[in-house]
C-alpha cells in the first residue's frame, strides 16, 4: 500500500465528472458516486451528502462523534465496479491524525475489509490516497473512530477510483435523515408524532377536558402533526422516548371501565376518517385486523392478517400504595379483540423488591381468563425475581399471532418474545388459542400500547402514577385477500344468520346477578351485552350490582339477547330485582320505565347508542315493543299506578327517553310508594294470545305485591322480542348523576328473563 497527496484540482475534476458517465478503465479515473448515507446522528448540517459534492470548505464536511463506538459512512457507486483506489480529504488533517478502516462490499451486506484499521497522515488538507489491490465492489464503507484531539470523524470530501460499467449521478444527492441525540436517535426537541409514525395510532388519556365525564382521545392527523400533553404524554427531554403517564385519578373510557389509560390504539386506515374505527355488530373492516384462521370472507373485509407488534421502552415508575394485589402492575402491550383480549402484557414490580416481572393474561371470547408467567411472578408477596427487570432498564418486546397449519385447519398461535439489554431473549411457550372463540365471522383485532394502570385504590392516586417511555414502536400485518364474490356472499349470510330470529323455547335467556364486578363475561355471561342508550355513560358495575347511574340526569341502559318469536299461549317475562338509593325523588310521574322490544335485526343495536332531545338517534325508531312506566312519590299517594305503552312507528329516536312516540294502552293497580334504600322486585311481560298481545307489569316489596296491571293489545303482531331497557328520568332515584358515588341511582341486583309456555 501506497500514500500519496492529490491536489484539490482533481477533487474539482471529480466534482465535474458527476454530470458524466464513467467509460475509461483507467485506475486513476474518479468512480461516480451516487449517494453518501450514515445513521442519521450526525452533526447538524454536516451530512454524509457534503463528503461528495465537490466541495472542499471545510464546512462542507461529513462530522458525526462516535460516542463510544466508531461510526460509519457508507458510499454507493452504482453499479459493481473495479475500485483501486480511495482518497480522502480530512477536515483539519493538517494539524492532527484520524482513526479510520476501509471495507468494500458488492450487496451492502457482507464486506470485505481492504484497508485495515490505521490513522492518516496528519500533514494535508488535500486528498490523500489509499491503494489496495483491485476488487470488485458497489459499496464502500468507511469506518472512523474520532481523532488525536477528540470523538468526532470529520472527513470533508471522497474520491473512489477505477473503472467500470457507465453510471449516471442523479441531479439532486440523496439526503440522509438526521436523527436525534437522544437514545436510539430520537429527536429530544420534538413531539412523539415527529420521533414516531403515529399515523397509525389514536391515544386515550386520563384528561376530561371536554367535560363529558369520559377519558379524552387525540386521533391520528391531530397526533402525527405533534400533538401533546404535559400531563400524561410528551417526549421525553433527556432521552427523546415517547413518554406515557397515567395516575389512577382521571377519567376513564367509559363507567364499565375500571381503570385509567395513556394509551394508544391501532388504525389500521391510517388517518383515512372515511373508514369507521369499528362496526358495530364486532364485523372486521379495513381499520382493524383478524387472525388466519378466521374465515377467509372475514379476513378479505379486514385490514391486515395476523400481526406482529414491536417495542423498546423502560418502565420507570409503577404505583407504590393501595390493595395488594394492584400495587405496581402496570399493562404496557395488548391485543384488544371485539370484547376481550388475546393478550394483557402487564410489568410488575413491588415496592420492596429490586426487580420487576413480566406476565400476561388470556382473556378469551370463550372461557375463563388465564394468566402466563414469563419472569418472575405476578403475586402479590412474590420475592425478588433475580432475573427480573429494573425500573428504567431497556427492554423489548415482541407479541406475534401466527396461524399454524395442522392439517386443513389454520390454528391461531399467540408468541411472547422478551428482549433484555444484554441481547438475551426470554420467550414464552406459544399459547393455542384455537378455543378462544376469535375464529368467527364478527371477531376483529387492534393493538394498543402504553400506560393501562392496573391500580385505582391508591390512597394518593394525583401523585402515585405508572410511567413508561417507549423508544421504539412498531405493529406490521400480512395482507388481507382480495375479496371474492363467494367470499362477500359468506360475509353477508354470516351476519344475516346473527340475525336470525328463534322460534321461542320454554326456559331462561338471561339471568345476570352481576357477581363478578365487570363487564367481561367472566361469571356473568351477559356482561357485554349492557349497553347505554342516553348521551351519558349510565352503567356502574360493581360485585353484585348493575348500577343505573342516573341521580342528576335522565339515563337509560339496556340488554340484548337472541329474538325470540312467541307462539300463541307463549310468555316472554323480565324480572328484575333492584335497590334504591339513599334520597327518593317526590312527585315523579312516569319516571321509572322498562320495555321490552323486537330488535329489526339491527346490528347497531348490539352496542352503546346515545340519544338525546338534541341528539335523536334513528336506530331506536319504529321498533316494535311495549313500555311500562312506575310513577314515583306523587303528591298524591293514591294516583300512583303502572301505565302500559305501545311503541309507535315514531321518529322521536329516544327509546324510552320520552313517553312521546308512544300510545298509552291504559294504566292501573294498586297505590305504591318507593323508599329509601329499600329492595324491589319489578316485572314485565308479553303474552301471544293468538290475537294480540297481553302486556303486564307488577312491583313487590318483601315478597309481597305492591301493585299490578294487564292489558290486551288486541290484533298486534308484536311477537318477536330481542330487547329488555330501563330507563330513570333526573332526580328521581338519588341525586348526583357520578359514577363511583354514593345515591347516584338505582342497583339491579339480579335481572332474569324467560320464555314461559301455557
């Protein structure tokens, strides 16, 4: 190997010979280079791009510091040359000697080295040139390792020699972009939406600033361009991570929700407002995802197929008080389902251990939940996991569904992958979910990231709070199938069968005591199925109770279950036993109402549908049913009766709202008074009498019968019955319309509907 020094003339020479094509086999002969790239952590406005723009400025100059490892710039010729030779021009390589080695490569993947580790001259300015014996290469890559006064590799221009096939240069260089000096090259001075693509994520937080008793969401436009709340998340300044934090006090997604969130859900359409973030009825569409082994017509209608969600972050705070088993639980990953979730991916660290562990939950459509230990445990006493992972370490994980072939069935397979600092990788054994009841027509998928608190009895919920910081972020499918003809006949049999009305058979539909304190079908079978129909969130769950919150405002909330059609001489009865609060409303007249309804075969209906005086909603006109409403503390004592109702072909879009849209069948019964904090027993009933209906109601104190009442409807055909709603106007039960407080409504305790035959 030879050094020799090149006058800047032939650095000007090369410059020119960029508008040209190389054509001599000379070794002399300056190679085009096409593009200059490096990581992106260079120094502002010193870009790999100045190292071959002919410019011998020393501001235009390729700086980047190596930070404790050397760094790289990689050169593209274009094409597989002969390359003999390359000179370098170092910035102040008059006055000091720079570390730096030489590899070329024909594929930009494996290298070969050709000139090794060694420092340059320190005597020049101008070029100066590196021979080694020819090879055949496109890339080059020099390597640098700072220089005799400090970190930093500054090279300011850089010739290649050889020959070759002709290559043009493009007009414009190729740009590197620049990244941060934060961790992982995120920008420290820019919002998440800048250091991440958010396009595909809306974000949920604790904050209620629009006043409407639910968590807020910033969807994907407004969080891509850099929205951003100190409070619960922002960028992180000494790191440039995407900082998520959530305090058990805030508002939450609805009243079924327990606990509060910062955290993001996955759009699949991308800021596309034009697809709906989901259908109502759980159908997929081209916002969310389904697994591969659901049916092909399923997965032609969804986004994207299987999935794969990657993340680097650190957990730096969990919750340090409240009950035992909440204390530093923390969800960072899920698969959200329609209802329930493949996966809950928790971080828990206790607060007298060094170390934290890593667990998640199964909770299928089908089934009980169940819980997998991936390190250390998820006790609540569990000892220091010695493989556990600290606050603020750096790790990764990866959750993935895949479909496994077993002969012609597809088998849904849920993979944990855990990735320490160190490189090491914890991975969990492939969890089956062939059973879980995700393999159906109305089942789709969405990943979510963040900050899900799994702690809300913290005695200082302002002050105790989770935070995690997330460094990187990504979530990819398989593309979905074209859509066939066969396949959208499939797709709309399915959802016409989900419809389909049952010949009504003697015995229990429903019966739901509310045992288990949620809405996720775990002991209550029908917890899903609750839904609200005023502009308010109405429900409160609690062990043993169906909160109607409903003290301060007029709120409704109803049932749905297969549409039973009533042969003649058959019964279709609700029962529902309820508590009332502390405070009782006086003079309330029609203030308590129940009715029961044929559901059209709308799938809107399967889901939360507000309604208002101001903001009717459609979906609740024209549906055949019958209401029975209770008067409430009348002045006058003796006019308390029941009243009957026939829903009307109206357009009032309220439901049980507003007694307009309906036409009153009469009323009667014996005088009734509701107390204070006593148990009642209502109910109402449909009869097929072979020429109209027979609606009846009753109410019952102790089991005794306070009052009851019938009437025919004489030549309906109102027999097919999928609906049960209550619903309580303002201050008749209790006086404030809050979730979580006390006398804010009534408390079902157990509601049973049944078929009754003659």
């Amino acid at each position: 190997m030879k050094f020799t020094s090149i006058t800047a003339m032939v650095g000007i020479f090369f410059f020119a010979s960029h508008a040209s094509a190389n054509t001599a086999c000379d070794a002399d002969a300056p190679l085009t280079i096409i593009s200059a790239s490096d990581d992106g952590l260079f120094e502002e406005t010193h870009g790999p791009e100045n190292l071959i723009d002919g410019d011998f400025d020393p501001d235009s100059r390729w700086s980047s510091e190596s930070q404790g490892t050397p760094k790289s710039v990689v050169l593209d010729l274009g094409a597989q040359q002969t390359l003999k030779s390359v000179s370098i021009a170092w910035h102040k390589g008059d006055s000091r000697k720079s570390e730096f080695s030489i590899d070329t490569s024909t594929n930009n993947e494996t290298y070969t080295t050709v000139v090794p580790t060694r420092q340059s001259g320190g005597t020049s300015l101008e070029l100066e040139r590196y021979d080694f014996e020819q090879t055949t290469a496109q890339y080059i890559k020099v390597t640098a390792n700072g220089n005799e006064s400090n970190d930093w590799n500054s090279l300011v221009e850089l010739v290649a020699t050889g020959c070759g096939v002709p290559v043009e240069a493009p007009e414009k260089p190729l740009l590197t972009e620049r990244k941060g000096k934060g961790l992982f090259g995120l920008h420290t001075d820019q919002p998440p939406g800048k250091n991440f693509d958010l396009l595909g994520w809306y974000i949920t937080t604790p904050a209620d600033d629009d006043g409407d008793g639910k968590s807020d969401s910033v969807y994907e436009n407004e969080l891509a361009e850099g929205w951003t709340d100190p409070r619960y998340f922002y960028t992180d300044p000494a790191t440039g991570g995407m900082v998520f934090r959530v305090t058990p006090a805030g508002a939450k997604t609805s009243e079924n929700t327990k606990y509060t969130r910062t955290e993001l859900r996955g759009m699949l359409r991308r800021g596309d407002y034009n697809i709906e973030t989901r259908l109502d009825g759980g159908y997929p569409n081209k916002n969310n995802w389904v697994f591969s082994s659901a049916p092909l017509s399923a997965q032609a209608a969804s986004g994207g197929v299987d999935g794969v969600m990657k993340a680097t972050l650190a957990v730096n705070q969990v919750t340090r008080q409240g009950k035992a088993y909440q204390v530093g639980r923390v969800i960072i990953g899920q698969i959200h389902a329609k209802n329930d979730e493949p996966i809950r991916l928790y971080y828990r660290k206790l607060p007298k251990n060094k170390f934290g562990s890593i667990y998640f939950a199964h909770d299928p459509e089908i089934g009980k939940e169940q819980w997998v230990e991936v390190i250390g445990s998820r006790g609540d006493r569990a000892a220091n996991p010695d493989d556990g992972i600290a606050l603020d370490e750096v790790f990764g994980y990866e959750i993935a569904v895949k479909g496994k072939q077993e002969g012609d069935v597809v088998v849904p397979m849920l993979h944990l992958k855990i990735i320490r600092d160190d490189g090491s990788v914890v991975e969990a054994e492939p969890f089956d979910m062939r059973d879980s009841g995700f393999n159906v027509e109305n089942e789709f998928m969405f990943f979510k990231a963040g900050a899900y608190a799994g702690n809300n009895t913290s005695p200082e919920p302002d002050t105790d709070f989770d935070k995690v910081i997330f460094y990187k972020l990504e979530a990819t499918h398989n593309a979905a199938p074209e859509a066939t003809a066969d396949m959208k006949a499939k797709a709309a049999e399915s959802k016409t069968a989900a419809m389909v009305v049952q010949a009504a058979k003697a015995g229990v539909l429903v019966d739901d005591r509310f045992a288990d304190g949620g809405r996720d079908n775990g002991d209550d079978p029908m917890d899903t199925n609750w839904w609200t129909t005023t502009n308010s969130s109405a429900i409160e769950v609690a062990e043993g109770a169906l909160g109607l919150v409903s003290g301060g405002s007029g709120r409704g909330i109803r049932t749905t279950f297969d549409a039973q059609t009533l042969s003649a001489g058959q019964s279709i009865k609700a029962t529902f036993e309820f508590v009332t609060p502390v405070s009782v409303g006086s003079d309330r007249d029609s203030a308590f109402r129940v009715g029961l309804y044929d559901k059209l075969g709308r799938a809107e209906l399967e889901g939360d549908l507000s309604a208002s005086s101001k903001q009717p909603n459609t979906t609740y006109d024209g549906l055949p049913g019958y209401m029975i409403d209770f008067d409430v503390q009348l002045q006058n004592p003796a006019d308390a009766n029941i009243n009957i109702r026939k829903h009307k072909a109206d357009t009032q879009g309220r439901l049980l709202g507003t007694t307009k849209g309906y036409k009153s069948l009469g009323d009667g019964g014996e005088p009734y008074q509701f107390e204070a904090e006593q148990t009642y027993t209502g109910t109402i009933a449909l009869k097929n009498t072979g020429s109209g209906i027979e609606i009846s109601g009753s109410l019952s104190h102790d089991g005794a019968v306070l009052s009851e009442y019938s009437v025919v409807d004489d030549g309906s055909d109102t027999s097919t019955i999928g609906m049960l709603a209550f619903h309580v106007n303002s201050k008749t039960f209790g006086s404030s319309k809050k979730t979580n407080t006390p006398d804010n409504g009534i408390d079902f305790r157990h509601v049973k509907i049944e078929v009754l035959d003659e």
